[in-house]
C-alpha cells in the first residue's frame, strides 16, 4: 500500500518525465508485488477517497482551520 501511495503522491506532484514507471518502483523497492497489483491497490484507494485527490492550498487550509474553529465554538 505505501509503495502504491507513494506512486499516486509523485503522480499529484511531479512533472510527468519524472513519474517513475510503476515496474521501476517494484524493482527498486523489492517490493513482492506485481504491477496489476500496484494499478489494483491504486484504484481501490481512489475509489475510497472517491477520487478526492485535490492538492492542498494555502485557501483550502483556511478554509479547513475556519469550519474546525467554527465547530467548536
């Protein structure tokens, strides 16, 4: 699972020439998995977040801080 979150991190974050082909990170991190593997995992943890992967931004943690400060008053 983290060897797939770590893929799905670089692919939020990274220009696309240096988004490490899946295959390479299975071969690097010795990892005991396959490529569907990894592509199975990523999709069953979009479909949890509902494919809620926006990147944060300095208005979407105010935003954030603003609804918990409102809660607890």
């Amino acid at each position: 699972m983290a060897l797939t979150c770590l893929h799905l991190a670089a692919k939020m974050t990274e220009e696309d020439e240096v988004i490490p082909h899946i295959s390479d990170l299975i071969t690097q991190s010795s990892a005991n998995c396959t490529t569907d593997d990894l592509v199975r995992m990523e999709r069953l943890i979009l479909n949890k977040l509902e494919w809620n992967v926006n990147l944060p931004t300095p208005r979407s943690e105010e935003r954030r801080v603003g609804k918990e400060c409102r809660s607890r008053w």
